[in-house]
C-alpha cells in the first residue's frame, strides 16, 4: 500500500485555507510562481482550466531546485476563481473605482462563477482538472449600497469585487448551484479529484 501523500495548497487565500479544513485534511501551503495575467479577458473553460494547472505545475517545477525531499510524495493542488458577465472574465478590480464598476454592471443580472481546480502528482506529474460553475443573480443595487459595501468591506482581493459570504439579501436575488464555489473552492469537486489520486480521507 501507498504511503499516504502530503497535500500542498498551491494559494495563499485564507478563503481557500478556511474551506479545505472542512475535508479534514492536513495541508501545507507553498505560494505558485505562475504570471496568472490573461492575455484576454474573453471567457472560455480551458482558459480557466489552463490558468489553475500553470499554477500547480509552478509549485512541481520547484521540486527541481529543493534540496531536501520536501516535494516528493505529494499532491499539489491549485485552484484559480473567475466572475463572468456576459462572457467577460472580471477578476480582481485593481481599485475601488474598478471595483465600483464591476458592481454596478453585475446589478440586477444573472452572472457565472467558475473555479478550476487542478491536482497535479508531485512524483509522477499525472494532472487531473475540473470546473465548477455556480450562476448568481444579484439585485438591483443602488450606488450608496455598493458604496457602503466597498468602504466597509475593501473587496479589492476578491474575484469580481465581492465576497457572497458577506453579502445578505439586499445584495443577493439567488444562488443556483454550489455556494463553496463562489467563496473559491468548491470541497466536493475537490475531493472526487483526490479520489481520483486514491487519497483517503480520514
């Protein structure tokens, strides 16, 4: 039987770290050397798909250069969360004016919330990928609502300039699918890929 393998979480979003630590999982964090810049803000899947295995194949590559045996027998996993409204991808806002403009055009409509998540061997760089989509409709907000939100909550780090974990229903019409997804890491996916990987849970 196969030594249990270690489990590096290739992301340093406490989100991410918050939602892992409900597979009951022991995990240790090392930050992915990948330029994550799109060359297009048009949305397609394997645009996404591509984004979140560049990210673990960053942390395989740096197997190359350890010294000690801390890459070997692992699981690299890597995740990359995306917004997309009306096939734009809007990933985090680069002020609070960029932020003002994305919350004003998601107002009142249906968008997408897609999360690869790659799983990459860190012996045998066998890679397996998958997409999460989750469809959120927002209500009509008004600009001192959106205002308030940005100052009090600085969503800056934030796919799309929101967290839906901090949003009530003044904000929020409805959810259809995965709400773990929209917050960045949808744990069921997660764990069908490790089992794919024969990792066992405790």
């Amino acid at each position: 039987m196969n030594k249990q393998k270690r489990i590096i979480l290739a992301s340093q979003s406490p989100r991410r770290h918050e939602l892992i630590k409900k597979l009951n999982v022991k995990f240790e964090v090392v930050n992915p050397t990948f330029d994550e810049k799109l060359d297009s803000d048009n949305y397609s899947d394997n645009t996404i798909l591509s984004l979140s295995l560049n990210k673990a194949l960053s942390v395989f590559e740096l197997k190359k250069s350890s010294t000690d045996n801390f890459f070997n027998n692992c699981l690299i996993i890597s995740a990359d969360t995306v917004v997309v409204n009306e096939n734009k991808i809007y990933g985090k806002p680069k002020d609070k004016t960029a932020a003002k403009e994305m919350l004003l055009s998601l107002s009142g409509k249906t968008h997408f919330v897609v999360t690869a998540i790659s799983v990459v061997d860190s012996d045998t760089k066998k890679s397996v990928s998958k997409l999460t989509k989750t469809y959120v409709t927002f209500q009509n907000l008004s600009d001192e609502l959106i205002q308030k939100y940005i100052e009090e909550k600085n969503p800056l780090d934030k796919a799309g300039a929101y967290g839906i974990q901090e949003m009530g229903k003044e904000f929020i019409k409805e959810v259809d699918g995965d709400m773990e997804n929209v917050i960045g890491l949808p744990t069921n996916t997660l764990k069908e890929i490790l089992e794919e990987f024969d990792y066992k849970f405790n």
